[in-house]
C-alpha cells in the first residue's frame, strides 16, 4: 500500500502550489510564509473554502530561522509526520526577481537569490524524503544564472538525493497564460527502487503523463493578434481556437463580475486616454498591455501595479479576474481588506492552480511505484 504524502510548504505565498497538492490527496501540514499579507490570504482562502488547518500551524517567519533557532522545532514536526507511514516532502519556490528576465537580474548574490540556496541547505539539513523546488526559467536559460543553479543540484547529490528538472510551460496544462517555469523534483536515494535512478538522475518520472495540450498544437492555431479596442463590445472566436486557453472562457468559467474580488481593481486617475488607445490584444510594450478576449494571456507578473489592461472594458483587470487567468477555482478568494498592491503581487507570484495540480499528480504516481 503506498505511503501517505505529508507537505511542508515553504515560500507559500497565498497558497496556490499547496492549493493542488491538497486536490490531489497530499496532507498539508505545515506552511511557512514571511508576509503577513500574503499568509493571512492563504488563511482566509482555506477558511472560506471549508479546509483544514494544516496540523503543525501556519507561520510567519523567516525560513532561516529553521537552520538556527528553530531547527529543533522543525525536526521534531518531521519525525512526528513519519510516525504514520509517511513520506514527507518540501515544497516551495523561493522569490525569484534576482533570476527573472524582466526583474533585477542580480542572481545568486541578490537578497532573493540567496534564498534559493537557503531553502536547498534546509533540505540538506533536514532530509525530507522528496522535495519539489519551482523558479523562474531565466535560472536556467541565463547562464551566469545556470551556473549558479548546477551548483544547487551539485549540493543536493553530495547529500545523496536524485533529481530531475523540466522547464515547464503552464498553458500545457489548461492554464489560459503563456508561462514557463523551472521544476526540479528529487527524491532521496535511498528512497528509490534501482530501476528508477542512475547515478544522481532520477529514471523515468512521467513529466509529460498529465499534458492536455502540446505546445506545438498550441502554437500552431491561427490565435487573434490585434484588434481595434471597442469598450464593451462583442466578438466570437474564430472556431480554429482552443476556447478552453482564452481568458474570456476562463472569466465565463469563475463568473469573474460576481466573484467576491471582482472590485479589486486598479481605478485609473490619469492616463485614460492612452489606455483606450491600446488595441485589444497588443501586448508587444512593457506597459499597457492589453489582453485579448479569445487568446491566452501572457504571463501575469504584476510588478509596480502594472497589471494587464481589460480585453474590452477601460481598466485594469480585477483581482477576480487575475485568478482566473492563473487557473484558480471560482470559489478561491482573497480577504477584501487585503491592499491592491498585495492581491496582484501575491496573484503574480503564485503558481498557477492547474499546473500544480498536474505537479502533484505526476509526483504522487511516481512515488507509488518507485518508492521503496
């Protein structure tokens, strides 16, 4: 009979990545998150939502603290979980500016850079039996940044866990976004049937099992690009598109206009009529891109509020609608008294909702057959 699949969740943001290990069956049971902002929201989203507290609490501190004061405490939660036959694992993708393209770009030497290597020496120390450490695709395209990712991988072998990596575009998995992110999964090696690892590389693991499109299918459909912007207007969809990777599917889907956030938006004060002059689908500037109704979005990084521009109303989207585009169920929400600032940063910095749950899905099927 397979093991119980117990969660220490770390970086966890508003809960996104957790949200799909939890669908999947996983037992959450411990969650580490340095803003207040952001884990107040992941508690107010489970408690709307009818579910458990994770057994070992929520907390609000730095991940440091648990290579020092802490560490004690940490371990005893972990030995406490593997009491019932189980296998526990670490989840969590550490801030990821420092590696991003488009963000500071100042690596491994950056405040967040740093704290990759903090939460890969807290799985050294600590020892779970799989982890799972998500990150921004400029850690492994940019190669000052990949040399610095090597290193991470170099360290996790020498504590003798197995690993395998895939850069991985959500839109593969039912999310309406165009975005790509680093997985790294490892597992320790004492953990693993021989069949399943040679050397430090983990054999077999089923990253392409749970796909539901190809992206070369995706990037062949004849997708809209640009139309003139028509507040509140109607269009249908040229019927060669996937309508299941548009937004406006995914705002029918949540039923945004009535989701509890659907006021969180971005009022404009200034600059109306340069956002009314952005066609509907031209995303191709930095700023004021608008989103197109019947296309996928590109990926919602939120920074310094600039968040993507209504297919065909005069405003920033909502909050409500920000959620859908990272694939959230309808009934996920974020505290009303929670800041615009702190919806959108924590809305960017999720994983999208389907993708983790694809995640999940495809660890929890590999432990059940390879783990010993």
């Amino acid at each position: 009979m397979s093991k119980k699949l117990v969660i220490f969740s770390f970086f966890s943001g508003s809960g996104f990545l957790d949200l799909g290990f939890e669908k999947m069956e996983y037992e959450i049971n411990f969650v580490n998150e340095f803003s207040t902002s952001f884990i107040n929201a992941y508690i107010h989203s489970r408690k709307q939502m009818n579910m458990d507290i994770p057994k070992y609490g929520y907390h609000n501190t730095d991940i440091n603290e648990y290579l020092q004061g802490r560490k004690k405490e940490l371990l005893e939660y972990m030995a406490d979980a593997r009491q019932n036959n189980c296998l526990v694992g670490f989840i969590g993708g550490p801030p990821c500016p420092d590696f991003s393209v488009g963000g500071k770009n100042r690596g491994a030497d950056g405040v967040n850079g740093r704290l990759s290597s903090t939460y890969i020496e807290l799985i050294t120390k600590m020892k779970p039996d799989f982890f799972l450490f998500e990150n921004v695709k400029g850690l492994w395209r940019t190669e000052r940044h990949r040399a610095f990712y090597e290193k991470l991988k170099e360290c996790l072998h020498c504590f003798d866990y197995c690993t395998t990596e895939r850069l991985t575009n959500a839109i593969e998995f039912g999310v309406p976004q165009d975005r790509d992110r680093l997985l790294l999964f490892g597992v320790k090696k004492e953990s693993l049937k021989r069949a399943y690892f040679k050397n430090n590389e983990i054999l077999n693991f089923p990253w392409e099992s749970n796909i539901v499109y190809a992206l070369d299918k995706i990037k062949a459909v004849e997708w809209p690009h640009i139309e003139e912007f028509l507040e509140e207007s109607r269009r249908e969809p040229d019927i060669a598109v996937i309508r299941e990777l548009t937004v406006q599917y995914w705002f029918e889907k949540n039923d945004v206009l009535n989701h509890p956030n659907a006021s969180a938006c971005f009022k404009p004060r200034v600059g109306l009529s340069r956002m009314k002059s952005v066609a509907e689908g031209d995303v191709s500037k930095k700023s004021f891109k608008r989103l197109h109704r019947w296309r996928y979005s590109p990926t919602a990084a939120y920074g310094n509020n600039e968040v993507h521009l209504h297919p065909y109303k005069a405003r920033r989207i909502s909050a409500s609608e920000a959620l859908a585009i990272q694939s959230l169920p309808k009934e996920f929400e974020l505290p009303p008294k929670m800041s615009l600032s702190d919806m959108f940063k924590t809305i960017g910095n999720g994983v999208p909702f389907l993708l983790s749950k694809a995640i999940a899905y495809m660890i929890k099927n590999f432990l059940a057959a390879a783990a010993e």
